[in-house]
C-alpha cells in the first residue's frame, strides 16, 4: 500500500496505529466497562484537543472558550434525549404530562418554540454541527475581521464561556438550570444505560474521534494548513501576498468548534446528561492544557495528552478526594496565566 507522504510521514503514521492499537484493542481486553466508560469521556474531550490542533497549534488561534461549543454539542443532544423520555407515559405524574420534568417544576405547560426541532433525530444531529459553527463564525467574522488576536482573542473567548454558564443556569426552566439537563435514557428507542450500549458507544466515540483525526490531517496536508502556519508565523506578509487572513481563521475557528460540538455530542450520550459546569471558563481551560501536553502540533498528542491527564486526575481524585478540588482550581489558575 502505497502512502501519500504529504498526507502522512512515517512517524505520524505509527502514531496513528498504535492509538487504534491502544483504543480497540488493548483497552477493551484490560479494561472493566467502569473504567472502558472512564476512557470513553476523556475520548470525548480529546475531539476538543484536536480542534485546538488546529486553531492554536497551527493558526496561532487560542481559545480560552472551547468549552462553549463542547456545550452546545452536548446540549442539542441532551434536549433530544431529553424529550424522547418525556413521553406522556413516562411523565403522567407531572401536572403537564409530556414536557421535560424541570419545565413542570417551573411551571411552563408547553415545550419552548426553539427545543421543537429536537423531536426530529437527523435535525438534532445537523443542529449539533451547525449551531456551534454559526455562532463560532459570529465570534470569527466579529473579532477577525477587525483583526483581533492573541491575549485580547483569549480573553474575550473566556468571557463568553463565562456569559453563556450564567445565562444557563439562569434560564432554568429551559436549561434544567444549575442540574442541567438530566435522566436521559433512550437514542432512537435505543436503551443507552446498560453496560452492553456503553460498550458500542464506546466503539462509536473511538470511530469519530479517529474520523476527526483523519479530517484535521487532511487539513494540515492541503493549502489550508499551509497558509494557517504562514498566518501564525507571518499574519501581516500573508495579508500583504493577497489572502484575507480573516476568512481563514474564521473557517478554522469554525471547524475547530464544529469538532467540540461532537465530542459534547458523545459525552452527553456516555455520561447520560449535560450541565453548565462543562462549558465554564474552568474546563474551556482544561481542554487547553490537555492539547498543551500531549504537543499543540500533534494530533495523536492530543488524544494522548487528553487521556494522561484525564486518567492522572481521575487517579489523583480516587487517592486524594479530600484535595482533588483545590488541586483543580490552582491548576486552572496556572493555566489561565501560562496561556495568556
């Protein structure tokens, strides 16, 4: 078989083997389905690193609001799953049968114009890709065009992390408020709980993210790639050669926000909810340091990284719980002033 070596170098391609290595077979055959589920959840945050490949490793692009658009993905999948297991029979207790129980709580007695799309599998899922890229677009066209970057460019996509978790949790009665949005059982009909679904989820999270690996390379290897590293290394020269820098970036943002939208996707679908505690500024952060230590040029880094720091917590939390949350903040906090 005969390689592109444009597309693929050797070291990138053992790279990519040996991570399906890891993920298809090694960890299925050692792991218990506690821990397979564990790793299907940090695989869900490693769609988020490789958009920051992207956008910060290769476009000079940081992000501080990654989070934001991981959200969005997840919550398109939540109200989905949402209204699926809020049938008439499933809710006859609530004084409105057949809305979502935290709307009952709030007293709305019909389903919100905007969560109407959501009955519908195939609009949910093109709402999962373009929600998040329109509003990315916005935020692109907005600050790229008037040639804001850099510090300003993180800072202003770190405040609206923090503006959409308020506005989330504000709106309670049609975003499940501070709980998010919980109880989520079925896809399709399909029952998501059982140990027998987390293992195809499971396979399923480990086919996309393996997707998306493949779509950024190939994004690196064409004229894209290379004019986002020349933008990153020589902004104002690429401008002056006759390209509106502008318009790059933007798509890349936008891809790259597209990609954190399916990794939400996921982890709604692994975890059984979604709430505003994963689009803050606290795990937009995160999500850059995952990509900072597995490389922010490498691909394959950033499923790793993802995964050794994802596992690290997870072990130092089971070890230590009484300190995992000061631990956590003062790493966030390190990570805000290092990025910046």
């Amino acid at each position: 078989m005969v390689i592109n070596s444009r597309f693929f170098n050797r070291s990138e391609l053992i790279g990519f083997v040996a991570l399906a290595l890891v993920l298809f077979v090694i960890l299925p055959l050692s792991l218990d389905i506690f821990r397979l589920n564990l790793v299907a959840k940090y695989l869900t945050y490693a769609f988020v690193g490789i958009g920051l490949v992207l956008c910060w490793g290769y476009g000079g692009i940081l992000s501080l609001g990654q989070g934001v658009f991981f959200g969005l993905g997840g919550y398109c999948m939540a109200m989905y799953l949402k209204l699926e297991a809020s049938s008439v029979a499933n809710t006859k207790i609530q004084s409105t049968p057949g809305i979502p129980d935290f709307m009952d709580w709030n007293q709305i007695t019909q389903v919100p114009l905007f969560w109407k799309p959501f009955h519908s599998f195939p609009l949910t899922v093109l709402a999962i890709l373009v929600v998040p890229a329109f509003f990315a677009f916005i935020i692109g066209a907005a600050m790229f065009k008037r040639r804001v970057g850099g510090v300003y460019f993180a800072i202003i996509t770190q405040a609206i992390a923090a503006i959409l978790t308020i506005l989330i949790v504000g709106q309670q009665g049609y975003t499940g408020g501070i709980n998010g949005i919980t109880d989520l059982r079925t896809l399709l009909g399909w029952d998501i709980r059982p140990d027998g679904a987390k293992y195809i989820l499971y396979f399923v999270c480990c086919f996309l993210l393996l997707g998306t690996m493949f779509l950024a390379r190939f994004v690196l290897a064409s004229k894209l790639g290379r004019i986002l590293v020349a933008t990153r290394d020589k902004e104002d020269r690429v401008r002056f050669s006759g390209y509106d820098v502008a318009n790059y970036k933007t798509f890349v943002f936008c891809l790259a926000s597209a990609m954190a939208a399916v990794g939400g996707a996921m982890f709604t679908l692994q975890v059984g909810f979604m709430s505003p505690s994963f689009v803050g500024i606290v795990p937009s952060i995160e999500m850059v340091i995952f990509c900072a230590v597995g490389g922010r040029q490498s691909i394959v880094g950033a499923v790793a990284g993802t995964l050794l720091v994802n596992w690290g917590k997870t072990l130092f939390s089971e070890a230590f719980p009484q300190l995992c949350c000061k631990t956590e903040t003062s790493c966030a906090v390190c990570a805000g002033r290092y990025a910046c």
